[in-house]
C-alpha cells in the first residue's frame, strides 16, 4: 500500500462520485431510497474509509498522464514563491499550511462545543417522573436491555436529543409529553445509543473537519444524520399500524414546530427533529409510506462495485527518471535529417548529433526529413 500525491487525488475524485450517488438515492423517494438503510449506512462509512485511507493498492493499474498531472505537479512542487527576507516557498506548502490550520480550527470548534454541553449537563437536575421512568423501563424491557440512562429536561434545547458515549443522557425540551409522545422519543433516542450513532457522527465530524475544503464531504455528513434519523424512525414504526405512525408524525411535526435554536449545540448531538423543513417531510414520507422493505441485494452490488472501481484506477504524471534522462538523446525534429552513404544506408542526425543509420528513410515516420549526400547536395 502506498501513499501518494497521485493516490490521494483518485481517493478524492472517488468519493465525491461515490457521494454524490448516495445523495441521489436519499433524495430520489424511489425504491432504492426505501430500503436497505443497512446498506447505504455501510456505504457511507466505505465513502469514509477511502477518504480517511487514500491509499494505492497491489492490484491498483496506473495510468499515465502527460498533461493535466504534470502540469499541476509543476505548479505544485517546482516553482517557488519569493517571499520578503528571500524566503522561498512552494504553493504546496501554503496550501498544507491553510489546510492543516483550517482543520486544527473546526476540530477545536467540534471539542468546546461538546465540553460547553457536558457543562451544561452536569448543572441540570435528572428528572424525577414516575411517568418517564415507566415508560422507560418499559421500552428498555423491549430491548433486554438495564443500561443506566439519565433523562434531564431543560428549556435549553427544543427537541428531544442524545448524548454520552459511554454513559447515555436523554435531554428533553420543557414541553409536555403524553405517554405514548414519550414511549416514540425514547424509543427512537435509545437506538441511536443501541447502534452507536454517535460514534459514527463522532467519525463523520473528524472527516468534514479533514476535509473542511471540499463541500461534498459536509454533504456526505448531513445524508449520514438523514439516515441514522430514517433507521431509529425505522425502529420507532417497525410494528406500528398506519394510525399510529400517523400518530409518530404529528410527534415529530410538534416538536419540529416548537424547535426555535436558543444555544449553539454541540456537533456530538443526535437530535429527535431536524429544524430543517426538507429534512421533516422526508422522513414523513418514509413514515407513511409502509410498503414492504425488500433487502437491497442489487444496491449491495452497486455499492462494492463503485466501492472497487475507487481503488481499481490511478493516473500518475508521466516523467523520465533523471537517470534515463542523461543515458539518453534528445530528438529535436526540426533539427533531424539523413546523409546518403554509399552502400545504399543512411546516417540520421539531430543537429551534429549522430543517431545511428537507417536503410528506408521514405517511412512515414521519416518523410518530413531532408536527405543530404556527403557533398550536401539536397535529395528531398
């Protein structure tokens, strides 16, 4: 496995495509989008593997380019910058320099976000409700499941949220809930803690601030939140009748309703509601709509074919070695003719550089060259 310049750019250039299909297939509401959440879940974290891994592999076939590449490692790596003092850089180096800071940035804003929220955690009360202890005992009995959950409410936030990697908190608004409001909350905020959703958007929040450059990877970010909300909204109706899902949404839409953003929220916050209105009436549509789910083998295909091809191809700039360079002789055709020697051969020279002989110089690779004889009379 190797790690290059060239590696890092067919990683690049694959992922984006790789993202761009997935954004389609959430947003298409055909079949595909339907099913195989699995699927398109795994998917998405083989978009972030190959982003976090753009690596050349031994099965990997190299193509050459001879121009855009090459044109782009000269500006890169061979022409220096002059600066004051008669400090020379390259454009490689500034642009290294504002990635990496740009990166240390967003990561610092994605960690004082998260401890400005563990902060808060800590000062507010657990919530003392028999009503909310039943329910969630009772939905933890549907999981065989005794993890110590805290549940807090606060007026600080407007929607139902998640966090805690190790130990689960459950924040819920200052509204009043009815029991079976509470059983769908819990319910959908326990299995983002069940399938580990907050270490994936944990890996997706170091990606975007990697990439922080490139706007599809944010893209690839806000589809991971879509589908981890449609999986727990998929655990939330699994086995509900078509009132009742009825009933789901109209949860959902209160709280989207009342979700007015009154603090700057932690990027480590799995969310009940989107405040964004596209994002409400796509998972409505997916509530409502309960055609049966099928398994996603053709998606499967597609996605280890593309997932493949990522790894497959790579252009690499063409060069000549420094080494073949001076074992060899520059060709320049303007300069290239023939001298007639007498045993019925031919002398080929680049300027006073002697090439070696030929015997047919009317070939077609040959035929925009003058023949000489030896007293430099001109025979074409």
């Amino acid at each position: 496995m190797i790690l290059s310049f060239s590696s890092f750019l067919a990683a690049f250039a694959a992922a984006n495509v790789m993202v761009l299909f997935l954004a389609i297939l959430l947003r298409s509401k055909s079949p595909l989008s339907r099913f195989g959440l699995n699927v398109l879940l795994l998917f998405t974290a083989f978009i972030g593997i190959r982003m976090l891994f753009p690596l050349e592999f031994f099965y990997t076939i190299t193509f050459p380019s001879k121009v855009a590449l090459p044109f782009l490692f000269s500006w890169l790596f061979e022409r220096p910058f002059s600066l004051p003092g008669g400090i020379s850089v390259y454009l490689y180096q500034i642009l290294l320099t504002v990635w990496i800071s740009g990166t240390l940035c967003f990561l610092f804003q994605i960690i004082s976000g998260h401890r400005k929220l563990q902060r808060l955690i800590r000062f507010l009360p657990t919530l003392n409700s028999t009503q909310v202890s039943m329910i969630l005992k009772a939905v933890q009995r549907e999981r065989n499941d005794n993890t110590q959950v805290r549940i807090v409410q606060t007026p600080h936030i407007a929607t139902p949220a998640l966090t805690g990697f190790i130990r689960p908190v459950i924040l819920l608004p200052d509204l009043a809930f009815e029991d079976e409001e509470l059983r769908y909350i819990l319910t959908h905020e326990l299995d983002h803690y069940y399938r580990h959703d907050l270490l994936w958007k944990l890996c997706f929040e170091i990606l975007s601030a990697v990439y922080w450059w490139n706007p599809l990877m944010w893209i690839l970010k806000k589809e991971l939140s879509a589908l981890t909300e449609l999986k727990a909204d998929d655990t939330v109706i699994e086995n509900l009748d078509a009132e009742k899902r009825i009933a789901y949404l109209e949860c959902l839409t209160r709280i989207h309703k009342h979700q007015v953003q009154q603090f700057q929220s932690s990027n480590l916050l799995l969310t009940f509601s989107n405040a964004r209105l596209d994002s409400l009436l796509y998972r409505a549509y997916y509530i409502i709509d309960d055609r049966k789910k099928r398994h996603g083998f053709g998606l499967i295909i597609i996605c280890s074919m593309l997932l493949l091809l990522s790894t497959l191809f790579i252009f690499e700039s063409y060069s000549i070695s420094p080494t073949a360079e001076e074992e060899s002789m520059k060709i320049i055709p303007e300069k290239c003719y023939f001298i007639k020697l007498d045993d019925n051969l031919y002398d080929f020279y680049s300027g006073d550089v002697y090439l070696g002989n030929v015997s047919n110089p009317y070939r077609d690779n040959f035929k925009d060259y003058p023949i000489y004889t030896k007293e430099n009379e001109v025979l074409r």
